[in-house]
C-alpha cells in the first residue's frame, strides 16, 4: 500500500522550489547581474538616509519597536544580531534597550552612516561588520547560536532556505523578520512599459513562502500582516533620483533614459511637486527557534 502523501502545507520542498521560481520571475530576478550587489546599496546609502531620516522614517520605527515589544524582543541585556542593518535604523534604537548589536551589511556606505550615528547619537554597545549573510561563516564567526535576537527587517539577506537556516542557526532564542508583500509607487509600473516593455514584474512576495516553509519544518510562527496607502509631495529632482535609483538595476542610465525620466516627472509635477503615491502591503514574521 502506498504512503499517504503529505499535505501541500506539510511539504518544505515545494516552498523552497516555489520561492526559487517567484525569485525568478519577480522585479528583483530582472536585475543585471553586475547591478545586484554590494554597489547598488553603496549607490542608494546617502539617498536612503535621507529618504528614512523624515517622520513616516521615525514612525515606521517605531512600528517596528512596537511590535517587537509585543511579541517579546525587546527584552533587557539581549545580545542581538542584525543581518542587512543598512544605516542602522532598528540597530540604532535596539542598541539603547540591548546590552550588544552586531550590525551586519555588506555595503560600506551604509555601515559609514550608521557609524556616524552611533558617535553623534553616544551609543557604545553596537557592532558594525561589512559583511554579505550569504557570505558569513557561523563557526568563524563564533555565532552559531550565539544571539537572543536575530532579525532581517526589510533586508534582501534572506533569500532562499539555505540563507534563512543560517538565520535560525544564529539564534538561541528568536527571530523576527520583515518584508514587503505588494510595493505600487507612482511612475514606476508606466515607466517600466516606457522604458523595458511588458508589465513590470511584482517583487517577491518572500515572506509567505518562509512563512510556509517554517511551518513545515515544524516551527509556530506568527504573522502578521499590514496595509498601507501614503502619499509624498516631492521636488522634481527628488522624484526623478528616486527613479533613476529605482532603475538602476534593471537598465543602463543613459541620456535618453534620463530624459525620458525627466518627462514623466515634469508632465506629473502640480505646482511645482510631483504627487508619489506609495500602496504597500508589509508582513511581519516572529517564532522561536526553541519552541517547535
């Protein structure tokens, strides 16, 4: 008599396969190869600064805080780990709660801006490495297990089953973990048609496909799910960075690209600012790695 086959949901090799293929066929597996990498994070340091340094940045933060709290990360004397810091917004304020931070990230620039920080901000207890997830030795590195906390919050680190493992591995206690599942911002999907043809691809949507993949191995994680519908008034120059750096990995920047760019914003502008229109759907991932 043949075995009962598992339930779809039981079933961790077809998550991994099916996040593999939305990988391939999503926004971030339409970038040129030379593009996705260290050099695009180093090229967007200065302008994500800028761009999470304003109010929606100071409460997106503190969403964040609020829900660590919730779900119990904000404990004192943690020592924390956090893969794909950039400039150090959630290292930053945890760093004030926790008694160490390792912040990792592959991009020079941004660990330069979050170092920056820690000296004006008088925070000690932080650890900046230059270092890609994928890249990371846990047993050189003395972190196998070594973290109470370990997150990815909105970081591209964590990007199939092997990297994600790595994740657990790190941690003795737990996990928390971010993402975008939908990201619709103004000018992107009609510039997209303008400039590669077709419909822009969605980003991946990767925190189910972990969500799923946790339950399988037979983890509890919570999830947690959030709509969101913003608009920004920007200078013409400022929308027209903001989509050139959008762009960036998937096209040369030529003079005709950038002109076509430039159109679009100035046919766009009302009074002197472009109107962006931000509609994101976020998710939230926590579970403990000893409890399953």
């Amino acid at each position: 008599m043949s075995g009962v086959e598992k339930p779809l949901f039981e079933r961790a090799d077809f998550w991994e396969e099916a996040w593999r293929e939305e990988h391939r066929n999503s926004l971030y597996g339409r970038r040129l190869p030379e593009r996705d990498g260290t050099s695009y994070w180093n090229r967007r340091a200065g302008h994500f600064a800028c761009q999470t340094g304003g109010e929606e940045g100071k409460h997106r933060v503190a969403e964040i805080l609020h829900w660590l709290g919730h779900h119990g990360g904000l404990e004192k004397d943690l020592e924390v780990l956090d893969i794909g810091c950039g400039i150090g917004n959630y290292a930053l304020p945890l760093a004030r709660r926790a008694k160490r931070v390792v912040a990792l990230d592959p991009a020079a620039e941004m660990l330069a801006i979050l170092k920056e920080k820690a000296v004006a901000e008088e925070v000690n207890n932080i650890e900046p490495i230059q270092m890609a997830w994928e890249e990371v030795d846990l047993e050189q590195q003395s972190w196998r297990g070594a973290f109470d906390l370990v997150l990815a919050l909105m970081s591209p680190g964590i990007k199939d089953a092997a990297t994600l493992q790595k994740m657990m591995a790190a941690s003795r206690g737990a996990c928390f973990l971010a993402g975008h599942l939908r990201q619709e911002i103004s000018g992107r999907r009609e510039l997209w048609q303008e400039l590669l043809g077709g419909e822009m691809p969605p980003i991946p949507a990767d925190v189910l496909y972990i969500f799923h993949l946790l339950y399988a191995w037979g983890y509890n994680p919570s999830l947690d799910l959030e709509h969101k519908v913003s608009t920004r008034e920007l200078e013409p120059d400022q929308a027209i960075e903001e989509l050139e750096i959008f762009f960036y990995p998937h096209l040369d920047l030529t003079p005709e690209v950038r002109r076509v760019i430039g159109d679009h914003v100035r046919a766009h502008t009302v009074n002197g600012r472009y109107p962006s229109r931000r509609e994101m759907t976020a998710a939230y991932l926590a579970w403990r790695v000893n409890l399953h």
